[in-house]
C-alpha cells in the first residue's frame, strides 16, 4: 500500500473517530436534558388563585397577567398564594370582588410530571366568604390522586422561619465556638452546659413576642392549659 494511501486511511479513521465521539456526546447531552425535563413536574394553579412566591422567591407575572404555570423540581415546596374572583351580589345588584388575605400551601413533589392546584368548589358569593374565612385546597397529579398538602397562614409562616433563622445562625461552627470561648471566659467558677448556652443565646437573640407565638402554636391543648393555668397564678402573686 501507498504512502498516500495510508494517509488517506488514517485521516478516514480520525474523522470517523471524531464523529462518533461528536455524536456520543451529542446524545450524552440530550439525553441530560431530557432526563431534567422529565423531572421537573408542571404545577397548574386555576385562575382564581394568584401565586405571589415560590420557595421565598417572588413570582414575577409579568406585564397584566398571571403565571398559572410553575415548573418545580423534585422537594419540599412553598407557595405563597391568595384567592381572587368576582361574583355577582343578588342583593345588592351588583358585582362583588372577593379577596382573601395571603396564605401559604406546601407541599412535597416526587416522580409527579403533572399536578393541579385548585380549590374546592365555589359557585356563588357566600361560598366565595366561606372559603376566604377558611381556604380549603386539593393537589392532583396526571393520575387524579390527591396529594398531601399543608396551609399555614402567612404570619405563622414567616414566624417559623424567623426562629428557624436564628437557631441556624447559632448552630454554625463559627457561632459555637464564639459562644463556647464566652462561657469559659464567664463562667469559669459556675460553667454552663453547651445546651443551655445555646438555649439562652436563642432567647437573647430571637424577638420575644415572636417566639412566645411559635412556642404556643407548636404545644399540645395539655401544655396550653398548663401554660394558662401557670398565667393564672402568676398574675394572682403580682
């Protein structure tokens, strides 16, 4: 064989070589994103509802409309949405706008492509301020199996990340080591335990309202009567 014939042969196999690792990774990457694709579940919210934040992060709509369509990975979720729709007022002959406050649903996705937020069923003006008084939500996936799903007001919501927030801030090593450095310092003749600097730091640094709030959310009706009954006596020796 030719000189030129084998350079023509190696020239061939390097471009055939060249093109088949072109294409594996051509079908590497395709083959990634549709795999990312088919994870992510599209959530469908019905129009009387309005999705202001997704996970803390605002929602934005855009110019004169609303987002009813949310791509959500796989996780725990949070939604922070309001009711909005208008029925007409027998009574007074006229449209009424029915609004209710902010509140927020969570929910859990797994291997669901498709889900469907809505509420339950309203079809008039006083069902409308039932439901503003009391929400009441359903999640459906493609398969129309009903999802669990939790509401919290939003006030609730956002207090339960506020203590969430100062426990994580002084659980980092950083903050340990800060707080362990002051107890040897300060306590030397009567040292307290790592637990009870902790507990003191997060009395100190958290709002004092808020966490009386968290705390009495989070007892049973057993530890409330407690609590009451301990306000009871207090307020008697005062």
């Amino acid at each position: 064989m030719s000189i030129l014939s084998t350079s023509k042969l190696t020239r061939c196999k390097n471009l055939f070589n060249q093109s088949v690792v072109s294409s594996l990774c051509a079908s590497l990457l395709l083959s990634g994103f549709i795999a990312v694709q088919a994870s992510a579940a599209t959530l469908t919210v019905t129009d009387n509802l309005i999705v202001r934040d997704v996970d803390d992060k605002t929602v934005d709509h855009g110019f004169l409309s609303k987002k009813q369509q949310l791509e959500l990975t796989p996780g725990q979720h949070s939604l922070v949405i309001k009711y909005k729709d208008v029925f007409e007022d027998i009574d007074f002959a006229e449209d009424r706008l029915v609004t209710s406050d902010y509140f927020v649903v969570r929910f859990n996705v797994t291997t669901q492509q498709k889900l469907l937020l809505s509420t339950t069923e309203i079809n008039n003006l006083a069902a409308a301020e039932r439901f503003v008084s009391s929400p009441e939500l359903t999640l459906r996936d493609e398969h129309k199996q009903e999802l669990v799903l939790a509401l919290q007001k939003l006030d609730d919501y956002k207090l339960a990340q506020q203590v969430a927030k100062v426990v994580t801030s002084l659980s980092a090593p950083a903050a340990i080591s800060h707080l362990n450095n002051d107890n040897i310092n300060e306590n030397t003749a009567n040292p307290i335990t790592d637990d009870q600097t902790f507990s003191e730091q997060v009395i100190k640094n958290a709002d004092t309202v808020a966490m009386l709030k968290y705390w009495w959310q989070k007892a049973s009706a057993d530890e409330k009567n407690k609590f009451l009954d301990f306000m009871s006596k207090n307020k008697a020796l005062n």
